[in-house]
C-alpha cells in the first residue's frame, strides 16, 4: 500500500495535519514514499525540517521513531547494544559445566538485545517514520553506520545475522549543514533544501495556528520577522517562534504590534539578549532602559 496516492493527497494530508507546504515539498516528500528512498532535509534551523517529518507520520498514521544526533553518538545509542548486566546474571546462574561457545550462544539472543531507534525502525511490521534529526550533528565515522539502513534498509548484527525490514520505513534525514555529509549518504537519499517561507506563505501558517489573530497584527507580525531575519543575529527566528509571537498577542490580548508590544513581547522570537538588543535598535531606534 503505498504512502500516499499522488503530491496532492499528500499535500491535502499535511495541511489537515497542521503543516503547509509548497509545491517542491510535497512532490519531493511525496516520492520519497513512492520510490522507498530517504528524504535528506538541509536547511538553516527552524525552517519546518523536523515538523515535516512529524507532520507526514501524522498524516499517514504511521509511528515516529527519532534518532536525535548529536557529537559522540555511536553504535550503541544508534543501533542496537547487548544488556550486558543481564548476560552477566546469565552468566553467573549457568551450568558450570556449559562451554564457553554453549554460554555465549545462549546470552547473544533476542532476550538479551536492546534495539535503539534505527534497528527499532527496521523491526517494525507497522507503518512508520523514521527520523534522523540533525545528522550533520554527527562525527563523519558515524555516517558509516546509517548506509546499510539507508541504501538496504537492514541491520547486521554479527551475533545474530541480519536483520531485513518487512515493511520499509519512511526515512526522514535532517541536517543545518553546519558541516557537509558525505557523497555516499547524499547518493542514497532524495534531497530538499527547505527556506524560510515567503510572507505569504508564512502569513498562512500563523492564519491557520493562531485562527482568532487579527488579520493587520498577523501580517505586522509576518513582516517585522521578514525583517528580523535580515539582521546578523545568533539565531534567526524560526516558523513556529512566530507563530508563538502570534499566539503571545492573542493571550495578552494586544491589537496592535507597537513599540511597546514589542518590548513587552520580543522573547517570545528571540532567545538571546544580544539578538534583542539588536532587534530593538532596528525595530524601536534603541533597547529598553
């Protein structure tokens, strides 16, 4: 049974589950399920990358399974480790008169193994999504341990031999390109790049989040962050910074984004004191006393 039908259900798919995408995001996300391929998302960091992942297993009623990157992830945390307490306990309560061979055939089993999320994926006789959030994260070595599961969707295990995926995942992998991957992982995966949205595609995500907005707050809002997003700041504000932006004014009941909504109201989209300071100074002609 395949994912979806065609990019428009799945299109349709994604805006009943929340997210809003163009037409080069469903297409490519769509044949991603259609050809069995991973999808690689780059991007800068709040641009909808992780979101599209969620929103697709939502769509599809499959379930996520999420290996978050990060430097010094490794076999162990990535693949499948051995419960080594429990093979000691089974070690220890053995017949004295077992061969080691006899021994470690009885403790290398299924009883004894810990999946981690991508043999977990692999495993899975249920629809299910599996993503690999912020790969660039990762050091280049532990690229190596992704291929067997991204070109032949399967796991070797040497104790156990291989373990080959009944029902392929939907594999989603995301990076910030804080560093490049390499050939042999973007040979493998169909490629996205994923921008931030144009006003008027943003302006269509906050109408949807944050329905009760009023119509010339949420296109100030889109605006003043079009302009945020042009100065130099540790971090730009993401998609769903303005749509908290929106649903702060809702809260606190503001109708209007004036200078004093903006002061009151500016950490709900920027999270550094250097980056409000500066926005300020743009927004305001210079930071609160």
């Amino acid at each position: 049974m395949p994912w979806f039908t065609s990019p428009t259900h799945l299109a349709e798919e994604l805006g009943s589950a929340g997210y809003l995408a163009d037409a080069a995001t469903t297409t490519t996300a769509y044949l991603a399920g259609a050809l069995e391929k991973p999808l690689l998302l780059e991007g800068p960091a709040g641009v909808g990358k992780t979101e599209l992942a969620k929103a697709v297993a939502r769509a599809a009623g499959a379930d996520l399974i999420r290996l978050q990157c990060y430097e010094g992830v490794d076999e162990a945390r990535a693949l499948y480790e051995w419960n080594y307490k429990k093979q000691l306990l089974a070690i220890q309560a053995s017949d004295r008169t077992q061969t080691w061979e006899e021994t470690h055939d009885e403790i290398f089993t299924e009883e004894f193994l810990l999946p981690r999320p991508l043999l977990d994926a692999i495993r899975r006789d249920r629809r299910t999504v599996l993503l690999i959030d912020e790969v660039d994260k990762t050091d280049v070595e532990v690229e190596g341990l992704l291929l067997e599961v991204l070109s032949e969707f399967q796991v070797t295990i040497p104790e156990l031999g291989t373990v080959t995926a009944t029902r392929r995942p939907y594999v989603v992998l995301t990076s910030n390109a804080s560093r490049e991957l390499s050939e042999a992982v973007k040979r493998r995966c169909l490629y996205l790049y994923l921008d931030y949205p144009d006003a008027r595609r943003e302006l269509e995500i906050v109408r949807s989040h944050v329905p009760g907005l009023d119509e010339r707050i949420a296109a100030r809002i889109v605006r003043t962050v079009g302009r945020l997003r042009e100065l130099s700041l540790k971090k730009a504000p993401s998609i769903t910074e303005t749509v908290d932006w929106a649903r702060t004014l809702v809260a606190l009941e503001l109708r209007t984004l004036d200078e004093a909504a903006i002061i009151a109201t500016l950490g709900a989209v920027l999270k550094h004191r250097s980056d409000q300071e500066r926005a300020l100074e743009v927004l305001t002609g210079g930071a609160p006393g």
